[in-house]
C-alpha cells in the first residue's frame, strides 16, 4: 500500500524497529549505566536492611530501609554521597523508612515545632532540649545532629526506632535536584 509515493508499511516498520532499539538502548543504560552500581553499593551497605529504586520518572527515587545506626547524620551523608557517585547527574530523591511505633511519632510530632523554630531562628540548643525532654517522657532515648544542610533527629524506645532528616534550606525543599538528593523520611 502507497500513499503519495511512500511505502506505509516499510515506514511503520522502520517507526516499530527505531522504537524497539531505542527502548532496549534506554533499558541498557538503566540497568548497567546506574542501577547495577547503585544496587551494589547498597547491598553492600550493613545499615541499609532493604531498599527499592524506581526510576520511571524524570527522577530516581531510592526508598532505603535501616538498621539502628550509631549516628543519624554520618549514616545518611555517606548514604547520599554513594547514591549521587551512583547516578551521577540524574535527579533524585533519597527516602529513609525507619521502624517507628505511635509514641514516638508522637513525640517526633509534639517536637517538629521546635525543630522548624530552629532552623528559623537559629537556636539549636532549645530544640535539642525540648525533643530529650519530649523523648524521655515516653521512655526513649534522643541523638539531634545538624550541619549545613539538614537537622538529623533518631529517637530509641528500646524496641523501635524513627529517623527524621529536616533540610535546613529551602532549596533542599523544592524537590529533587540534578545530582541532588532532596529527602524525606517516611516511617514503616
């Protein structure tokens, strides 16, 4: 069949073909270009306990399942470091899934107040206070960190365990970034 000259059966094959190859080229590259690295480094890991990596939008989100870690702040650079090396200038996101149980949720919760003060205001001391006093009321232990970039908070109750990472910038807060993890963390 013809239509002005043109063969519309050797122009849909070329059009399946051309898909076909730059499916497979795309499939490729996901799989040994980033996903197997990234995959490895996180096997490789002994904090991470499971993760998940869906990458079928503009940008990769890497959900991470963790042990109890010593420090909150350490765990999660070296964490977010490996993920960016990983995939390089791909945007992503780095979500933390802890094991937390409703007091501490609601401790995390009476206590997000004084975290968000903080960052505002500057005064970092008050906030520890308030989450170790907030902590202790339900029988749980309390670390705070803060860098440049986030406020750490990982509370203990002896048989859970929750994780918050808070940016400090509202450029982290807008999404994910080219080569950047923006973050959120999401209990069990």
């Amino acid at each position: 069949m013809e239509w002005n000259g043109i063969r519309i059966k050797t122009v849909i094959l070329v059009f399946v073909v051309s898909l076909a190859v730059l499916l497979g080229c795309h499939w490729v590259y996901a799989n040994y270009g980033y996903n197997q690295p990234l995959k490895q480094v996180l096997n490789d890991n002994p904090v991470v306990k499971s993760f998940t990596i869906n990458d079928e939008g503009q940008t990769v989100y890497v959900t991470v399942r963790l042990n109890r870690v010593d420090n909150l702040m350490v765990t999660y650079r070296d964490l977010n470091q490996k993920v960016s090396e990983s995939l390089g200038d791909r945007p992503y996101q780095l979500v933390i899934e802890d094991d937390r149980d409703g007091s501490l949720e609601q401790v995390y919760y009476r206590s997000h107040y004084a975290i968000h003060e903080a960052i505002m205001k500057g005064n970092f001391s008050e906030m520890v206070s308030v989450i170790e006093r907030q902590a202790s009321a339900v029988d749980a232990d309390a670390d705070v960190y803060v860098d440049s970039d986030n406020v750490y908070v990982q509370m203990d109750n002896g048989k859970h365990f929750l994780y918050a990472v808070v940016p400090r910038t509202a450029k982290a807060l807008e999404g994910p970034q080219a080569g950047g993890g923006g973050i959120y963390v999401q209990g069990n």
